[in-house]
C-alpha cells in the first residue's frame, strides 16, 4: 500500500527523513481492526518525528500521521482515537500510553490497524476531511479549554500563536462555549483570520490586552511564556500542551506565578470520552474545523513544508 513514511532521522532537517512509496499492509491481531484510510490531518507532532522526538531509529521505517478518518471492516464511517494504551483494550494491560507513530504505523497511508476500541462512530454531518482534524489538536484545544482551563461561559482567554492547528481549534471552540477570546500572532494576515473566525480582538505577539484574562492558552513556549504569565488575572489559569519554539523560556516569571497565586496546567491530548463529545459538538453545533489545504497523499512533502515554515492557517489533510 502507498504511504509517506520516515525513513531516517534528521534532527536539523526533518524533511531529508520522509519517503512516500509502497509499505506493507496491517497484519491481522486480537482485537485490532483495519480502517481503510479516506483523509489524515498533519500535526506538528510529524515533524518532531522525523526529528527523532519520541521515535527512535529501531522503529524506522514508521508510517507517518496520528488523525484519521476512514472505513472500518464493517463498512461504518469512522474516526480514529490516536491514543494507543490508554485503556489497555486490545493492547495488553500494561501497554504504556503512546500516540500512532511512537510505538506503532501511523495513518498516512491507505490503511492503518489500531485496537478496536480507539474507533468511533463519525458523525454524519462531518465530512472525511473535517472529522480527520479532530483528534489531536481540535481534541487537545478542547480539553485545554473546557477540562482544564476551568472557565465557563462569559470568561476571557487569550490564545497565543493564532494560525496553527491547537490555536485555531481553541478560537473556535472557546467562541461557540460563551468565551471571550484574545489571540495573538506575529502575522498580520493571521490576526485578521482570527477575529473573523471569533476573536473580540487580536494583537501582535507580546502586545498589551484590553484587561487580563481567566486563561491563557499556550502552544507557543519560550517566545510568549513571559507575555502568557502577564496577561492573567490573579487566579488565573495557564494551559500549555506544546512548546513549537522551544521549551526554556529566558524568563520563568516565577515571582509573579507565586505572588499572584496562577495556576499552570501541563495537558496532552484528551480521552476518547472526549472526543466522542467533540464530535457530538461539532454535529449538533455547526461548528467545523479550519482547514487551510487538502492535499492527495503523494503531496504530503509539500504539507509538511507548509506547516514547517508557519505558512498556514488551520489544518493540513491528506487525502488517499
């Protein structure tokens, strides 16, 4: 079957890594199930692969991509759970937690094998395209927002770095919950999206709010920690669940986290309770995913290239 795979590691250039060609097809196991692939989104978290971060040379050739949409054995529209071990279903029950692509092939391919419980009805309102951009960082926006962030309907969040996958899910979902939404960017055509997708108002990357927030959400890392821990409210809550420009900001601001006694929330994916409620969100709401390109799976050097260089806003998918 054709697929985009990492082939090597390349710390320094990522890309030099990908291969698109034929690989093996799924093996049948115990309680795994064979989806036939329609449409995968791209996440950061491909090109930290092809760098080496949580995949190492040993698991090489790994099939690339954590979301997925598809055709289950069944004939059932689905989508995929891209969090492997969570539940121990079909996996054994001290399988660690891993996402597709660390321990197992991922989904940019014509068909990928996961447990059978980490699959999903798709909803009917949702195309193949749409449903594909939910389960990492549409998923990850939502548990940020309504799991971890502790804000309801009425309160304001910041979103830093409006543009990528998480950031874009968080303006969007957090507008259709009831919140008031800031978003920051460096990209002036990037700041002119988000207020058209639901921000009140956005501002260059480290420009002062209207007032402070409840919550930051916070994908961004060294180059907007400081800027974050400033913008709260005494009390407030700061989510992170990626660091894209590095992981050491210059300054902690530790006095001002203790002081005004501010909450920061380490969160990493969601469960598949979650997603299920996403889904039925996104059915029942009208709410959708923002999709900057789709693309057939033989392009997907030129997605990952998009997404490397920050030109996009929203999701990149690939279709098969």
């Amino acid at each position: 079957m054709f697929a985009a795979y990492a082939a090597r590691i390349d710390r320094d250039q990522p890309l030099n890594g990908l291969e698109l060609g034929e690989r093996p097809e799924p093996e049948a196991r115990p309680g795994w199930t064979t989806v036939n692939v329609k449409a995968a989104s791209l996440n950061h978290h491909d090109l930290w692969s092809l760098r080496g971060v949580g995949l190492g040379e040993e698991s090489l050739p790994m099939i690339l991509g954590c979301d997925a949409a598809g055709i289950d054995e069944d004939g059932n529209e689905v989508v995929l759970h891209s969090v492997i071990g969570q539940s121990g279903y079909g996996v054994g029950p001290k399988e660690p937690r891993s996402i597709l692509t660390e321990r197992y092939q991922g989904t940019f391919a014509e068909k990928v094998s996961v447990p059978a419980w980490n699959v999903l009805r798709k909803p009917k309102e949702l195309s193949f395209e749409e449903a594909a951009c939910l389960p990492t960082a549409w998923l990850t926006a939502y548990r940020m927002l309504f799991t971890n962030a502790g804000v309801r309907p009425g309160d304001s969040v910041l979103v830093q770095g409006a543009g990528g996958g998480v950031a874009t899910a968080a303006i969007v979902l957090a507008k259709a919950g009831g919140l008031r939404v800031f978003a920051t960017s460096r990209d002036e055509g990037k700041r002119k999206r988000a207020v058209e997708l639901g921000a009140e108002a956005a501002f260059e990357a480290g420009a002062r709010l209207p007032h402070r927030v409840d919550a930051v959400i916070e994908t961004v890392g060294a180059a907007t920690w400081s800027h974050s821990v400033k913008s709260l409210r005494p009390g407030g809550t700061l989510v992170i669940s990626g660091a894209t420009s590095g992981p050491s900001p210059e300054s902690a601001e530790l006095n001002r986290i203790f002081f005004l006694e501010l909450k920061v929330v380490g969160s990493t994916m969601g469960t598949k309770d979650e997603l299920e409620d996403l889904l039925s969100f996104c059915a029942a709401s009208g709410v959708r995913p923002v999709v900057d390109s789709v693309l057939p799976l033989d392009r997907a050097r030129e997605g990952l290239e998009k997404m490397e260089g920050g030109d996009l806003f929203g999701k990149v998918v690939l279709t098969m």
